[in-house]
C-alpha cells in the first residue's frame, strides 16, 4: 500500500492547465466564477451544510463498498496484497474518515461500522500489530492506521486493543533499544513500513506519529525527542547535520523537507559531489506536523522556515516540488495524500491563512474545501486519474479528501467561536468604560457616605486607580 510516497510541483499556468486535464478539474474560467479560489481572500468559505452534504454523500458511496468480510478494499485482483481478503489498511481509512466527520459514526450506527470494526481486531496479532500475518510488509503502516480509526471510533470501548497496538508501533521506532545511536546512525528516530523495510521514512514517521498522540502518548515520552532528531535530518537545512556531511549528502539549503535522510521522491542532484535531494509539499507539512507534534516551539528556525516553504509553495491543485520538465504532471501523484497531510499539518500550526511569494493572503481551509467540493464525482466518491500508491481505488482518495473536509470544517467552526468572542469582549469593555465614567463624573453631594455599623466600605475618591478608571481613560 504504497500511495504514502508523494510529489508535486508549482502554480505555474501551463501546469495548472495540465493538472485540470488530468484530473478532469474545472475550467480555470469556471474556477474563478465558482470561488475565485486562485486569489485568497475575497470568496466566502463553502457553508458548513455543503461541507456537509459533501461528506454525506461520500459516507453513502463508501457503505456501498463494504465486502461480505466486513472490511473494504481489494478482495481480488491486481491490488490485492491478499487474495479473497480485505485490506486492513484501507479497512483502517474507510473507518478513520467515517468516525472523524461530524456525524462521528460509532459501531451502534451500524454494520457499516461494527463488522469493519469486527475485521481489524480479528486481525490484531499476539505482538499488538494489526495486520494480516500473509502480508507482513506494511504492518507497522496498517496498525498506525488502526489505532486512528479505533481511537476515533470509541477509545474507551476499545482501550485495550489500543494500547497493544501503541506498544507494537513504539517498538518500530528505530532507538536506543535496537541498539541506534542518533550520533552514528541516520534512521535514528525514525518509523519504516514494518516487516523487512530497515530504512525509516518521513511518511510513516508522520502517520506513526498521528497513532501515537491519538493512542495518548505522553508529550514527554522520549519517543518525541527521538522523534525530532529523524525529522531534523529529513529537512534540507542550510547547515547540514554532521552525520549527513559524513555521508556526503548536501542541502538545497530552502528548509523544506525530503523523503528521508537519504531520499526523496522528486528530484536529485549532485552539488560538489554531494547528493542532494529536494524538498516537496507532502513531506514539508509532514515534516512541520512531526517538529510541532514533538514539542519544538513556533519560533524554532527549523518550524518558522518550514512554514515559510509552504507559504511560498503553498497550492491546493498539486503537490509542489516534485514535478519536473521532463514529467509536470508528476505533482498529481498522490494528490489526495497531499491535501489531507496539509489539513493535519495547518491545523496544528494553528493559523488561518498564509501568504504566498507573491504576497497574496491565501485561507487554506476555503480554498481547499471548495476545490475538493469541486473534484467529487456525482455518485459521492473521489479517484485520482494519475493512479499511483493506490489512489486509483475510489475509498483511498475518498477517505482523504473526507478527512481533509472535516478539517476544513472544524477550521471554520473554530473561527465562528473565535469571531463570537471578539464581539461579546468590546461590549464588555464598553460596559465597564460607562460605568467608570458615570463614578467619575457623579457629583460630591450625590456620593454616598459610608456607614460603618452596617458594614459598608467607604467610597473610592473620584480619580482612584481602578480597572475600570484606567480602561475610562
């Protein structure tokens, strides 16, 4: 289930062109007439019922392709890693996106949810893991995903197969334990597929690292620390980590992230006989979701320049910085990977809008909703027509643009309670202003003259320092 390994490329006309015929996208006439959505700020958002409806119709295309096991995915065919079987992992996705939206399905909902439910944990193994033992490649992968879509289901009810998940994906992490030192060993910190792969990579890192906040890791659990130190060594800092130089890898030096240590999927280079890999959008907000999630402050160079790379490259329609002359199609490749690593990464970040290189204020949650919106196919699914890592089946971009759609919503809802407060907090003050300004200006023979037998405290002088006196003035 290789759709985790993504590329993209920039905001270029003649890619936007190509990207609309690829992904049968609308017209750039029609875009601009539906919501402006090249330009930042002046369309409204998509109303909360169309985020809705969307997801709705989305929810009803998926029950439509449960299978007589109670998981979903292939059964047979070309994709199937195991023949006459579900897949787990997309079994995972299906119930992650279903359980995330508003309606927030439970197992009582239905069969939809209880037998899919039903099929992970007969699949959960006597290590923790999640996974069919006939296919052992992409287990840490699948029980990652796992651990979302039971966390989000009912992490009470099903605390238990929880935390033996959460113990088995701890354990892939390459650490102390299995004898890595981060002073001689690049795949220090880092999380891989599972199973034979002894290469970590950014990819899994980030999705272990989603499982392991929603399992109820610590923020103080080394896990982080390590965490970070693989994350560090994926982005392309202008000072290379010494180990890297060693290994006789050099920087783009633009603070985006790669691949891995070691890798990428756009583009490399040789820049004095050092290998460069490129940095790309999927793996940049990844990167950024990975330093926040360990702990690393806001003002970190290594956070403040990562989100200027994407501020710079920031694109709704193509992962940027994997496309090439030779092949601009290539940012559409896991496109809808992309959007939802964007939604976790931006909300974690914490801020509405970005400004991108041409100094346009650019709100990520509407343009991304509304593009989404745009892309889904009349029966309520999504597909990616540049069919690679998997998104040619329907439930894998499916359940990513629904999950990026929950995170657009619930972006706008914060907004709504953040705007609701603005406008009660100056009514207050003003209410406070008045009330000062009546004590300051109420004539001495109207002030009342304190009676001490029954306990009342003499009055403040006009002019006395008071809260509300320093707001009057």
């Amino acid at each position: 289930m290789q759709h985790t390994f993504l590329g993209g490329s920039s905001d270029a006309p003649a890619r936007l062109e190509s990207t609309a015929r690829r992904m049968r996208f609308p017209s750039i006439a029609c875009v601009f007439v539906i919501g402006a959505l090249v330009v930042g700020v002046t369309a409204q958002a998509p109303a909360a019922d169309s985020i809705k409806a969307s997801l709705q119709r989305a929810t009803e295309y998926l029950r439509t392709r449960q299978n007589p096991d109670g998981g979903y995915g292939p059964i047979s065919g070309p994709a199937a890693r195991v023949e006459g079987s579900s897949d787990v992992g997309i079994t995972s996705l299906v119930l992650y996106a279903l359980a995330r939206q508003p309606t927030r399905y439970k197992a009582i909902d239905g069969p939809f949810i209880s037998r899919a439910v039903d099929f992970l944990l007969e699949r959960q193994q006597p290590d923790g893991g999640i996974y069919d033992p006939r296919d052992p490649v992409l287990k840490n992968y699948r029980t990652s995903v796992a651990i979302l879509a039971l966390s989000a289901i009912d992490p009470e009810l099903y605390r238990e197969p929880i935390e033996r998940a959460r113990r088995f994906v701890e354990q892939q992490q390459y650490g102390e334990d299995g004898g890595y030192d981060p002073e001689e060993h690049i795949s220090y910190g880092g999380f891989g597929y599972g199973g034979s792969s002894v290469r970590p990579d950014l990819s899994n890192s980030g999705l272990a690292a989603d499982a392991m906040r929603a399992a109820g890791v610590s923020a103080s659990a080394p896990l982080w620390r390590r965490l970070e130190v693989f994350a560090s060594r994926c982005q392309n800092n202008p000072e290379v980590d010494p180990l890297l130089k060693r290994a006789g890898i050099g920087t783009t030096g633009d603070w985006g992230f790669r691949y891995a240590p070691t890798d990428t999927r756009g583009p490399v280079e040789s820049i004095d006989g050092n290998r460069v890999f490129s940095s790309y959008g999927s793996m940049t907000y990844q990167g950024l979701k990975a330093l926040l999630y360990a702990g690393v402050s806001r003002d970190d160079p290594r956070v403040k320049n990562a989100f200027e790379w994407i501020s710079r490259n920031f694109n709704v329609r193509e992962n940027p910085g994997m496309a090439t002359p030779g092949d601009p199609d290539a940012g559409l490749q896991g496109y809808y990977y992309y959007v939802h690593v964007m939604a976790k990464a931006l909300t974690a970040f914490g801020q509405s809008t970005v400004v991108d290189e041409r100094g346009r204020e650019r709100d990520w949650a509407r343009e991304l909703s509304q593009h989404l919106i745009a892309l889904q196919k009349p029966d309520g699914y999504w597909v990616n027509e540049a069919d690679r890592w998997w998104e040619g089946l329907p439930e894998i971009p499916t359940t990513f643009a629904m999950v990026s759609l929950t995170l657009c919503e619930e972006e706008f809802a914060r907004r709504k309670r953040e705007s609701e407060v603005r406008e009660t907090e100056p009514k207050a003050d003003e209410a406070d202003a008045e009330k000062a300004e009546k004590e300051e200006g109420t004539p001495e023979s109207e002030v009342k003259t304190a009676d001490p037998a029954r306990g009342e405290a003499a009055p403040r002088a006009s002019g006395a320092s008071s809260p509300q006196g320093s707001r009057a003035r």
